[in-house]
C-alpha cells in the first residue's frame, strides 16, 4: 500500500544564508501583503476532495507552499507552481499513505488526513516526534474522526484510520478550538453521510476562507466564523479556481517593524478586518491607524508606548503575532507582562533579544519586557518562523549589526521580506556565510514573574499522543 513517492530532499532556501541587518532606518511607504500561508495550505489540501484541475491564486512563493506541493505530488497529484499561482491536478491521486519525511518536514501536512479519509475511507499517518513549538499532538482530531466513524490504529507511531462503512455525520464537541482540527474534521465531513456539528470549532480567518473554498466546491457549511459550523455531507465535490486571503500575520509583521522604528508603514492587498486585537494594541502603542479597503497603516510614535498582550484563540490576539509586538515592546516606554496560552515554547525569540540587551524576566508561559533604551547588535539565531521575524522587527531598530542565522525559518514564513523591507527604507541583505550561533529551542531561563505562569488555558493533552514536528 505504501508508495513514498518523489524522496529526493527538498531544498529549504536560507539554511546557510545570514540576514544581516543595520539597524537605525525609520521605515516609511507601502508594502504589498502576499497571500496567506496559513489559508493556502488547508485550501491546498482540500483540492484532494475533487477530481480535477484547481488554479489558485494569491499563494506565497514560500517552502512550506513549496513542501505541500510535494506532498500532494507524493499522493499522485499533478502540480505547479508560479508567480502566484498553483495548479493542481488531482485526476491521478491514488495514494492514502502519507511520506514520513514531508510530515516531518512540515506540521500542516497532517491536514490531507481529512479528505484522504473523505475520499478513500482509510488513510496512514506515519508521525514523527518533536516540535520547536511544544508537543503540538494531534488527538483533537483524531478524536473528531472516531467521532466520524473512523476505527484508529496506532503502530509505533503510525496512525491508520479505517471507515469500513464510510464517514457519518455526528455532533462533534471540540476540548479545544483548534485551527487544524476544525479544518481537518470540516473537510471530512464534507462527504460524510448526513450532518456534523462541529461545536467549540476555531473562528479564525482561514477557517472562514476554507469554508468558502469548499463551498465553491459544492460542499454545504453554515457557521464558518462562529463557534458552531455545521456541514451537510455531499455526495461528490468538483475542482474551482479560487484566490486566498492576505496574510494577517505578515501584515502585522510589517507593522510591527513600522512601530519600533517609528516608522509610517501602510500594507496595501490586507485585511484590516482580520485584525482586530492587533490593531487596538498598536493604537494604545501610541499609533495613528488608516484603515481603507484592502489597506491598513500606522503612523507610529518616536518610542512606543507599552503594552502587553495575552494570546488567546481567534479572535483574540494571535499567538503568531506575540513575538513580533514583545519584539517592539523591548524598546517600549514602560513595562509589560506577555502571556501565551496556546503553545508551549512560544517564547523562543527570548534568549534571542536578550543577546541583544533586551531586559526580559521569563516565567513559564509568561513574559515581563521592560523597555530600554535601545537594543544592540549581535549574531543571533532564528529558532522558528515568527521568532525569526521578531529578530528581523528587533534588529531594524537595534544599534549596529545583527546577524541572524537558521534564515530557513524566516523564509518558509515570509515571502520576499528583504525586498519588502529595503523598499521600505530598511538596510539589510543576505549573505552566504556560516555563523558561530546554533539553535536553541530550550525555553529561555526562567526568571520568576507571576505565580499565574504556568497556567494553561485549554485542555493539556496526554504525554502519550500522537505528535508531529515543525511549525
Ligand atoms: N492541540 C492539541 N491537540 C490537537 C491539536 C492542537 O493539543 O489535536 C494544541 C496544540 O498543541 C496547541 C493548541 O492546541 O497548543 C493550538 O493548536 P492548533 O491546532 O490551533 O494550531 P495548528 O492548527 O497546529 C495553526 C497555524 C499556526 C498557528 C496556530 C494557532 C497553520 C498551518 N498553522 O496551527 O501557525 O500558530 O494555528 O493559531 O495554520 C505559523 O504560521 O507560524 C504557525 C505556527
């Protein structure tokens, strides 16, 4: 049954590439906002719900894009990539075994799970262990399979799931509103028999722009956005061209670098709508918004005032912006408490910053940033994607150079961002050499700060179930 298809390695840009930054420039202009990662990939693997030929549009140049093009090659699929678009064939899918090297390559890929078990009634997971984000399991959605009808087996880590009579509509109550299991179960039950109830489903943006996308394909959902979505099964889905949403993630990236430079940043090709929390922060950071269709910017104070923040789920303040506002926040007027709730070792950019003089106490999942005057350059070392970006946003301001190495994070997160940012004013390249800095995905040392900080907020899962790696 296993056809591990197309193994050559994959080659991730930047991993022996150095980001060298001079900080100092105060960023001014606009900057065109790429289309979403986190949208494109579930959209990516919901295509394997239909036979035929899809076109997407507005789809980041990034690896982990690159990565999912070849997991849906290694299931049989035709696929292409360019300047913005990505073609999918998926005439020829025949493959339900997933190639351990890609899972491990990439989280996401975990989420062809739900069509493949929608289309074939089985599907093989085989999962690799640790991750720079935590323990990252996956029992959410599995649970939500069982629910569906799907018989699990686990051999040493390989997960089979088995529907002998096919998926049935059930009310699913999740522990947790999870961003990849809503998707995951939503695009299941697609094609189940009867309907589902996803209760407790996650709310965020790319859950809306996939219920869109399956919609189009026929599919019947109501709810997307909501705490409840229901999805009537259908008997069979057809292939659509469909254009994702703007990155909300890169686009507060990008004002978060116009804020600690105080700098006049507008992000053209956004979604202001996306960002709620985010954007009230940066007003109580001293910002002057603009907010226009397709179109959000910020008119920033010399040294902003500062302002903590706490990640809950959408539409909370997102856990994937948490690094990039601590990064601004450490030459912030003021001191402030960061908490995370969603993942565990969301705080790997702090022994980063504090190389750079950032004075930060760590607790647990909780954070105090007291801003200094100004941060100075150093080497330092990106641990994962959004960590990789808060070293960007922190060195565009430190004094001097700061050398940031391990740039493959940043680049399967961001597309283009040394030109984005040149264009904006910023005075940084990428330069071939190797830096004496490795990669520490260790929390940073502790420093009591409140007795709160280790307090999750959402079901912690059993040490035993199934994990998978990478962002
Ligand atoms: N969780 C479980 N069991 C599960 C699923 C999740 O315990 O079965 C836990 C996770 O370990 C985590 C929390 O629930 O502590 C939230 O996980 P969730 O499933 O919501 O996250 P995800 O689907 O794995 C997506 C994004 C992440 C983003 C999170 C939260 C994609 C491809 N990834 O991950 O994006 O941080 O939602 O919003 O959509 C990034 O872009 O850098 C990134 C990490």
């Amino acid at each position: 049954m296993a056809r591990f298809l197309n193994k050559k390695p994959i080659v991730q840009n930047g991993e022996s590439q150095i980001l060298s930054i001079t900080g100092g420039n105060r960023l001014s202009g606009e900057v065109v906002i790429s289309g979403s990662k986190n949208a494109t990939l579930p959209i990516m693997a919901a295509s394997l719900l239909a036979k035929g030929d899809f076109t997407l549009t507005n789809i980041p140049n990034l690896a982990d894009v690159r990565v999912f093009k070849e997991v849906l090659k290694d299931l049989g699929c035709v696929t292409d990539f360019n300047t913005g678009r990505c073609y999918i064939d998926t005439n020829s899918l025949g493959n339900n075994v997933l190639n351990p090297d890609l899972i491990g390559r990439m989280r996401a890929s975990v989420l062809v799970m739900g069509p493949l078990l929608a289309r074939f009634n089985e599907v093989t997971v085989p999962l690799p262990g640790g991750c720079s984000l935590g323990p990252r399991p996956i029992d959410y959605h599995l649970f939500g399979f069982k629910l569906l009808g799907a018989e699990i087996s686990d051999i040493n880590g390989t997960i089979s799931l088995y529907a002998p009579k096919g998926l049935r509509g059930t009310i699913i109550d999740l522990p947790f509103p999870s961003v990849g299991a809503t998707e995951n179960l939503m695009m299941a039950a697609t094609l189940a028999k009867g309907m589902t109830v996803i209760e407790n489903a996650a709310r965020e943006p790319e859950i809306v722009d996939l219920a869109e996308f399956l919609n189009m394909m026929g599919a019947e959902i109501n709810g997307a956005g909501t705490r409840s979505i229901t999805i009537r099964g259908v008997n069979d889905l057809h292939s659509v061209n469909y254009s994702v949403i703007p990155d909300r993630i890169e686009t507060a990236s990008f004002l978060m670098a116009g804020l600690i430079t105080g700098g006049d940043v507008t992000c053209v090709n956004a979604s202001p709508w996306h960002l709620p929390v985010i954007l009230e922060k940066l007003e109580e950071a001293g910002c002057e918004l603009i907010i226009d269709t397709e179109k959000v910017g910020i008119k920033s104070p010399p040294r902003p005032k500062s302002v903590g923040a706490k990640t809950t789920p959408y539409p909370g303040f997102a856990t994937d912006v948490q690094p990039m506002l601590m990064a601004a926040m450490t030459i912030a007027d003021g001191e402030n408490i960061f908490m995370d709730t969603i993942f565990e070792n969301r705080f790997n950019q702090i022994k980063e910053l504090i190389k750079m003089g950032a004075d930060i106490e760590f607790n647990g999942r909780v954070a105090l940033v007291r801003g200094i005057d100004n941060l100075t350059g150093c080497d330092v070392a990106a641990p994962d994607i959004r960590a990789a970006m808060a070293l960007v946003i922190a060195g565009l301001k430190a004094d001097g150079e700061t050398r940031i190495s391990n740039l493959e994070h940043l680049l399967r997160g961001y597309e283009n961002p040394v030109e984005k940012l040149t264009a904006l004013g910023a005075d940084l390249k990428i330069t071939e050499e190797t830096l004496d800095t490795k990669t520490d995905t260790t929390q940073p040392d502790k420093t009591p700060v409140s007795d709160e900080a280790t307090v999750s907020e959402h079901p912690q899962s059993d040490d035993d179930s199934p994990v998978v790696s990478t962002n």
